[in-house]
C-alpha cells in the first residue's frame, strides 16, 4: 500500500482528521481544490461557543476546549443574544436551549453600542472565543507533512476496493490506501457512491454574509458576536468591519457556493431593525455550505464497507468540534475505547442511519 490513510477533503474535517491519524501511520490528504479550507471551513464566523448544537455537538464543543485552548487558537470575543418584545417567545427557547445568561439591556448597549432601544431582552456568554481558523488548520497540515503527504488539485474519479485496502484516482494520479476517511464535506455522498457504499443522506445548506464597514465608524474590535433571536441573523466584528448575516439554510448541491442578493438584503434589513446605524452598501458578499446529515449531528464512524470511514456531517460546527471529533475518529479506527461518553460516541455512529 502507498498510505496507511488516504483522506479525501481538505477542510476542517479532512485537515483534523489526518492530524489525528498520524500517530497510527502514513497520512495522505487529498484536496480537489488548488487551496486547502477553501469551501466552507474559509468562509466560517470562527466562533467557539460551547452550547451551540444539539447535545452531541455540544459534548464534542466541551471536549474540544482544552485543545483549541493548548494550541492558542482561541481569543476573547463573547456572545449576545437579543430580541424585541414580538420577539420574546423565540428568545426565552434560545436561553432554555444554549444556557445563556439573561442580562439587562441596558448591560447589552454597553457592549454594543448600536443597538436600538427596541431590543428589550438580551442574554450574554462571556465565555464564547474566536477561533484563529488559519492557525488552527496550518497546525494540522504540518502534523500530516510530518508523517505524509498533502495534495492539492486531486478530484477523485475513481475508488475501488483491492485485497488489504483501497484504490484511488484523481485524474492521472493514483494511489492505494489502507483506510479511506471520507472527510469531503457536501461531495462524502457522492465520495461514498464511488465506492459502492450507501450514503447518509447529506444536505448542504447554503448561508450568506456581507461584509459592511463598522458601523457609525465605531472601533468594533471589542464588540461581542451578536445573533438575533432564533438565529434570524448574526453579526461579527471582522478585522475592523462587521460581517453580518442573514443565517438562512438554503438548501444547495455541492457548488461553490455564492450568496443570494435577496436573501441577504432581507437578512440584513432584520440586523437593521435592531441596531441604529443604517446599513452601508457590503464591502463584500459570500457564502458557505453547511452540511448537515438528518438528524444535524456528525457522523464520526465505520461506513458499510471494510476500511471505509466516515468523518461528515459537520454543519456550522467543524471549527469548534474538530480536536475531540478527530480524537474520536482516531480511537475507532485504532480500535481504543474512546474517551468521549459512550452515550454521545453512539450519537454520533454513521450507522444509525442505516
């Protein structure tokens, strides 16, 4: 065999995954685009806010922590919740769901100084962080160089089962492979039929952003993330500027993806009626897809053929989960108990859709 592991996605999910591997063998991460993080995991808010998620999720957010923490990917940031008073049924879910702290709205202002004086409910998280994203990912990659190789440009065509493994095609480029992850984000579907397994059922879900100039001219450094009540929209200091977007999950085929003008017009007139500087023409627009499986947990597990893995399914969730998911993709194929709950490890097994 060429590779121990052959990983197909270079994202998040592919570029933690191999990290994770490499202690078990020769790693080589296959990424059909010429850049790695280019979908998705170079289009994400780069928050970790441990109560985001079903509760699965959240076991891999609390499980993550201590790693995202020792590799210094985390930085202050916070996160507030606001709503009017039509809004108040949705807003008392949010808090019952993520345990968010209420404060007075008064407090809210403080933090975040545009906010109109309509926002009469508001709840606050001191504890949520940016994730250096960039970081975090060339972390991986080099652990993979270590032991492996990574590959940019390899659209797989082809993916056999051969006696002890696998064989892969990109193009003129082959290999073989004793494990593959399928790490590929919206295309691990299609990843899976190549190989002849059945599918989970993946649904990529498109979601917007613009990108505004700060607004009134404040200096945002400091302001918390701030989501809307039922995530109707979020906002986001960005390198001097405010990201905002409309949170829509628009269904989508694997593409890259691109924002809708309506969709983003009608998210950030939702962002308007809370705060009060207009909203400036977007400095610029973009969009991600957030693959979801159905029941909107991962799928970390054993595929229904030999040497055939699933690592998919990371929704708006990759970046926070990606240290305890890769950890527990690597107890399983190791064949360790894995130190995340039982509970939560069966949770998350690709077979329960079977």
């Amino acid at each position: 065999m060429d590779t121990d592991f052959l990983i197909i996605g270079g994202g998040v999910a592919g570029i933690a995954a191999g990290a994770a591997l490499c202690a078990l063998g020769r790693v080589t991460l296959w990424e059909a685009e010429e850049a790695f993080g280019y979908h998705a995991s170079g289009r994400s808010a780069a928050l970790f806010e441990e109560s985001y998620g079903l509760q699965p999720v959240v076991a891999l957010n609390r499980a993550s922590r201590a790693a995202h923490e020792a590799g210094g990917w985390l930085s202050p940031r916070g996160f507030l919740i606001v709503a009017r008073d039509s809004e108040a049924g949705v807003f008392e879910a949010d808090l019952k769901k993520m345990s968010l702290s209420r404060i007075d709205p008064a407090e809210a202002r403080a933090m975040l100084p545009i906010l109109s004086e309509d926002v009469t409910r508001a709840a606050y998280h001191e504890g949520a962080r940016d994730i250096d994203t960039d970081a975090l990912l060339q972390a991986g990659l080099r652990a993979i160089r270590s032991a492996g190789a990574t590959e940019t440009g390899r659209r797989l065509t082809a993916l056999e089962r051969v006696t002890g493994g696998w064989r892969a095609q990109a193009g003129d480029a082959e290999i073989t492979a004793r494990a593959v992850i399928i790490a590929a984000g919206p295309w691990a579907d299609g990843v899976a039929a190549l190989a002849g397994a059945a599918p989970l059922g993946l649904t990529p879900l498109r979601r917007s952003m613009a990108r505004i100039a700060a607004p009134g001219g404040h200096d945002v450094r400091s302001w918390p993330m701030v989501m809307g009540a039922g995530e109707g929209w979020y906002a986001k200091p960005d390198a001097g500027a405010l990201i905002v977007s409309p949170a829509e999950e628009a269904p989508s085929l694997p593409m890259d993806a691109f924002a809708d003008d309506m969709t983003l017009a009608e998210g950030l007139d939702r962002y308007q009626a809370h705060v009060t500087e207009p909203v400036t023409r977007p400095l610029s627009t973009w969009a991600g897809l957030r693959t979801f499986t159905p029941d909107r947990c991962l799928a970390i597990g054993r595929a229904d053929l030999p040497d055939l893995w699933w690592f998919a399914g990371q929704g708006g969730y990759g970046f926070q989960t990606a240290p305890a998911a890769a950890g527990l993709l690597a107890d399983l194929v190791a064949g360790r108990t894995p130190e995340l709950d039982a509970a939560m490890v069966k949770a998350l097994d690709p077979g329960r859709f079977a």
